[in-house]
C-alpha cells in the first residue's frame, strides 16, 4: 500500500468535517458501536486515531478506561490534544506518534485495540496487525472499523457512484479532490468479509467474526487475541 501519512496531514484541519459531511453524520454512530465491541476495558489502544473521535468515544462509553491514541501525522495528532483539552479527557487520553507498522509498546501492554477507517490506509496491512496483536494482553480485544463495498448488488452499483463521483465533489470545497477521490477508490482493492478475516487469523486473533453496519457500506471486525 502507499504511505498516506502526507494524504491526512493535507486533510487534517477539514477531516472531522468532511466526515460528518460525507457520512451524513452517521460515521459517530459507528464508532460508538465499535467502542461498545470491544468490551469492558482499562487499556486500550486506538491505532490510526487521527482526531481521537475513537479514544473519545471509548472514554465515554467505559469510563475507568485510559486510552493511548497513535498515529503518524504530527498534524492529526495536534487537533487530537486540543480536543482532547477543550472535553477535559487530557488525564485519561494519552496521544503519540507513530506507525501502526512499528508500534511503541510492550507486549501484552493493553486489554483492547481499536483502529477505524485506518488499517486500508497503512503501508502493511498484516504487518500492522501483527503489532496489534503483540502490544495486546493474550484474550484482549481487537475492533476494526473498514469501509467496505455493500454485497447487495442493487446498493453496490448505488454507493459507488456517490464514493468514486460525490466523494472526491465534497472533497474538492476543501481543495482535497484527488486525495477524496482516492480514499474512495482504495476501497474495493482492499480485502474485505472473509478474505480480511483470514488477515486477522493470519495475525493470531480467533475467531474473526464480522458485522455489516449501514448496508454494509463499513464492516465492524473483531476477535480476541489467541492465547
Ligand atoms: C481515515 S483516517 C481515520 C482517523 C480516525 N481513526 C477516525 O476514525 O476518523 C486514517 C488515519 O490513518 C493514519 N495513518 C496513515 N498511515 C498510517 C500508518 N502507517 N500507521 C498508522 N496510522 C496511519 C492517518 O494519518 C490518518 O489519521
């Protein structure tokens, strides 16, 4: 996969925009769905975290969690501290930067690990998946967040349209259209269901089960890790 990393930083100041806009404001409902999935947790760790919308959302939902936030973009990471401040979740949220690929953690560090709309735009995919499973304690919990394209094939046709045509239009309000217009085309190269199942067994989380959210337009994976 390409590096992205400069892709985001251009996006960072309009990201939590856009995303709502996009989404029709949606995208909040799933990540609380992916912060219930995970579980009761202490230590989470969410990778790719962008602006912190997932280590916000866990804070809310488990309220004795302490949650680390990485990712490589200084600029992402910026806008994560200052929302972070203004909610008053600075004691409880932890923001780093890094890769998913070369995470900067023990093993067996944390209870649960989320990653939302980020594992596509790593540069290993598996590689990633790997860390997430070595900084995991042996039974914590894994939650995926992944646009995917829908499997009815009345929708399919549908949501492409408005991915690979309105997308990279909205994107383009912010001067982001090429960098719109490929976050949409990624998304029906990248393993999806059971070939991104396999993935994560492949990694060492049993079983991988997953659930279709809105139409199946974004799958919810998780698993735990095998011990
Ligand atoms: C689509 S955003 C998702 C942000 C957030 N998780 C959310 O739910 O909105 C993808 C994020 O992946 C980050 N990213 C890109 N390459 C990465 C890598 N190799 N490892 C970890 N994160 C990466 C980007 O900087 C960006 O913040």
């Amino acid at each position: 996969m390409p590096e992205t990393e400069p892709l985001f930083t251009k996006l960072a100041g309009n990201y939590d925009r856009l995303n709502s806009i996009c989404s029709l404001g949606i995208d909040a409902s799933w990540r609380k769905r992916l912060a219930a999935e995970i579980g009761q947790c202490q230590r989470v760790l969410d990778v790719a975290t962008g602006t912190a919308e997932v280590c916000i959302e866990v804070a809310r939902k488990w309220p004795d969690a302490k949650i680390t936030g990485i990712d490589p973009s200084s600029h992402m990471i910026r806008i994560a501290e200052e929302k972070t401040r203004k909610l008053g979740l600075e004691g409880r949220i932890d923001l780093v930067e890094g890769s998913a690929e070369n995470l900067p953690f023990e093993d067996g560090l944390f209870d649960a690990v989320t990653i939302a709309f980020g594992i596509r735009n790593t540069v290993d995919p598996l590689l990633s998946l790997r860390e997430m499973a070595r900084v995991l304690r042996p039974s914590g919990s894994i939650g995926v967040l992944e646009f995917a394209v829908p499997s009815n094939s009345l929708f399919s046709p549908i949501y492409m349209f408005y991915m690979r045509n309105v997308i990279p239009l909205l994107g383009s309000i912010f001067g982001c259209r090429p960098e719109y217009r490929y976050l949409a085309e990624s998304i029906p190269s990248f393993p999806q269901r059971t070939e991104f199942a396999e993935l994560m067994r492949d990694a060492g989380f049993e079983p991988p089960r997953w659930f279709e959210l809105t139409l199946g337009i974004v799958v919810l994976y998780s698993g735990v890790k095998a011990s």
